[in-house]
C-alpha cells in the first residue's frame, strides 16, 4: 500500500510546502431527514421545512495538533411551523449542539481526542483516544481552490461511508472534526452519501499562535461509551413525551 501511494504522490506536480500550520475555513452542508415522523407531518408544513442546513467551520492546526470549531455566520433564528388550525406545530432549532460536536481538539503526537459537545442545553467534554480510520486511496484527483486534490475512502461505525480529499501540498495528517490519518490534510470530506458535505472554501497557511489551538474543558466529563449511553436514555425521554408538539434540531456538527 505504501509502495502505490509513493507513486501516486511522486505523480503529482507540485513543490511541497513547508508551512504546516494555519487556517482553514470550511461550509458545512447538512441535510434534513424527518425520517419517520415525515408520514406525522401534515404537508402543508412538510413543504415549509427546509431540505439543508447550512453553516461555517475553523480548523486552526499546526503539524501537532488542531482545534476545530464553529466559524462566524448569520444564523437564523429558531422558526415556528403551524397547521391544522394550530393542532400540529413544530419548532425548528438552528445552531451548533444537538448530538453533534461543537469544538473537537485532536493531538496527533498524543494520540488524543477531545469533543465539545451541548446535548439539550447541557455541556459535556468526551475525551478519547484518536480513531484509527482504514483510507483506502483511489487515485482520483481533482482542484480544490488552488490545490490538487487526492480521493480516499473509508468506513466508519461499519456502515457509514466516508469519502475525503487531502492536499500532500500541505503535508499535515489532519481535517475536519475527529477525521485524521492521510498524507495531507483534508479539504473536502463527504460523509454518508452527501448526508453531510464539508468543503473548504478559503486556506490561510499564516503562521497562526500557540492560543488559537483550544483544548475545551467546561462541561461534565465523560467517555465516549458513556456519552452514547446518555444520548440514547435522553432520546428515548423525548420520545415517550412526545404527544402534539414536535421539535426538530437541525445539528452543525462534524
């Protein structure tokens, strides 16, 4: 394998660089899925719901480490759906938070990770070791602002594919969210079939300070294993609290 990705590499015409910190800047698309409660929803309100949501990403990163975060936008406001005379509504939250990861650090040299995460209005810090995730690098290349691009492929939670773009230009093992381990760092990352699109839009390789790279630590500490355990116990509260009013949080997260 490391003999096929020398080649592919020593194929590209470029000089690498030797900057391997800075900023990156990347829109984040997310689509909405009702699933199941779709067939709950009158119509009339179904075609006001919104099909995507947007929003805007940093990953700050030098060739250690990265702090990845929510990027400055205008975010809409919470928005009211109401039909059937009022006997069926819906909030619509926008915003980070939900089930998703708010902040993530990610130090390779450590092997560490740590997310930021607000599940129903309270905080939770998950520290982890790094995933190891199995690339599979195809060959395909593509531009991507001014950089040529590389296309490799993975899996994760055995059933989520994940399609990345990496730059060997920049020469630092890092991307988006939790998402590591190619020879150059990622600009463009698919996950489950379109479902989430991560694209960068702008790549600042100024020196950036020591600061800028922010390990999160206000909120109750947890595991990973032990975040999903809360996750599921809180689902399955709003679930039996169900009855009229339906809620949907659209998450900007990894």
């Amino acid at each position: 394998m490391m003999k096929v990705l020398l080649i592919l590499l020593l194929s590209i015409p470029f000089i690498m660089s030797a900057q391997k910190s800075g900023l990156i800047t990347y829109d984040m698309t997310v689509k909405i899925d009702l699933g199941d409660r779709a067939d709950r929803i009158p119509k009339e309100m179904r075609d006001r719901i919104p099909k995507e949501a947007k929003s805007v990403k940093e990953l700050y990163f030098n060739e250690v480490s990265s702090y990845y975060k929510d990027g400055e936008m205008e975010r809409p406001e919470d928005v009211d759906i109401s039909g059937n005379g009022g006997n069926f509504r819906m909030r619509m939250r926008f915003g980070g938070g939900g089930d998703g990861n708010s902040e993530t650090y990610k130090n390779i040299a450590n092997n560490q990770a740590i997310d930021k995460t607000n599940l129903m209005g309270k905080d939770f810090i998950i520290k982890d070791e790094l995933q190891e995730y199995e690339w599979k690098i195809t060959g395909q290349k593509k531009q991507i602002l001014n950089y040529l691009v590389m296309e490799a492929m993975t899996t994760v939670d055995d059933t989520i594919s994940v399609t990345a773009w990496f730059a060997p230009q920049i020469p630092v093992s890092n991307g988006p969210g939790l998402f590591h381990g190619l020879p150059g760092i990622i600009l463009e990352l698919d996950r489950d079939n379109g479902n989430t699109r991560i694209i960068a839009k702008s790549v600042d390789l100024t020196p950036i300070e020591e600061a800028s790279i922010e390990v999160p630590s206000k909120g109750k500490e947890v595991s990973r294993e032990e975040f999903r355990q809360i996750r599921k116990e809180k689902m399955e509260e709003m679930r039996e609290q169900g009855g009229g009013r339906r809620g949907i949080r659209v998450v900007r997260g990894n």
